[in-house]
C-alpha cells in the first residue's frame, strides 16, 4: 500500500482533520467536545474492528485485515449489505479511513477544559472518481457518531 499522507504541521488531529476535509467537495466535520480524558477517547478510536465500527451509524462491521505501521486496510460491511476495502492511517487521536465509495475521518484533542476532549468526525459516501461526497445527511451522521461516543463515555453526561 502506497498512499502519500501529508506530515503534521503543528496542527492538532482536529485542526488537521478540518484540514483535510477542506479538499474533499461535500465533506463536513462535526466537532463536539466529551466529557471524558482524551486518554479514554484515543484508544476507543483506535479500536476501529469494535469501537470505531458500532459509532458509524451504517456500519454492520470493520474489520482491520493488515496493517503496517501506522497504515491500515480494512473490510467493511454495511446494514444494507454494501461491502467495501479501506485505506487509511491510523494514530493516536486519528483515524483516516477511505474506500472507492466510502470515506471517514476521525480526530481527537484534548479539551480546553480539565478532563474533556475535543472530538471530530467526518465522513460519508464519496462521488466515484471525484474528490467529492454526496452531502446529504453528511452532518446529520456527523453528530450521530459523536453523540454515540458521548454516549459511551460520559453516558450521564451526554
């Protein structure tokens, strides 16, 4: 797998989701602060075959099939039975998976406040060949996942 991912420039995996986000036509980030250490957060995030898979809204299952480094491949399979082989990275506080037809985005970051942490997700079905997600619902399924991992964490504080 020979993916060329763009090094950190001082931004934080929020900031550079935002970042990349930017460069794909449709894609909204929905960012939500949790009530929970960012060392809670990081490694739900990375758990993408559990965790990162039951806060996708359509996601039946993922599973990681290789991985080397910080970069990763996986299988996906949708509630509506849509199958789909991801690549992508994965760091602390970050997780950047796409497929032909599928992206999603992931960050983590400390809060501003004691024992909270900055929280942001984008993601969605991407336009074949183009830079591009179809963005109906896009923010929609954004908050979802975010009130789901808030929900986890912090249940009687979401």
């Amino acid at each position: 797998m020979t993916v060329n991912w763009p090094a950190p420039a001082g931004l934080d995996p929020v900031r550079r989701l935002y970042a990349l986000a930017a460069g794909v036509r449709g894609a909204t980030v929905s960012e939500r602060v949790v009530a929970a250490p960012y060392a809670e957060i990081v490694p739900l995030l990375a758990d993408v075959d559990g965790e990162l898979a039951r806060l996708v809204p359509d996601m039946r299952r993922l599973r990681v099939t290789r991985e080397d480094g910080d970069r990763v491949e996986a299988v996906a399979r949708s509630r509506f039975g849509f199958r789909a082989r991801f690549e992508g990275v994965r760091r602390p506080g970050w997780v950047w998976l796409q497929s032909r037809f599928v992206l999603i985005g992931v960050a983590a970051a400390p809060g501003d406040a004691p024992g909270t942490t900055r929280v942001a997700f984008t993601g969605g079905v991407r336009v074949p060949g183009r830079a591009a997600l179809v963005p109906v619902g896009v923010g929609r399924a954004g908050r979802r996942v975010l009130g789901r991992l808030a929900e986890r964490v912090a249940p009687d504080r979401a």
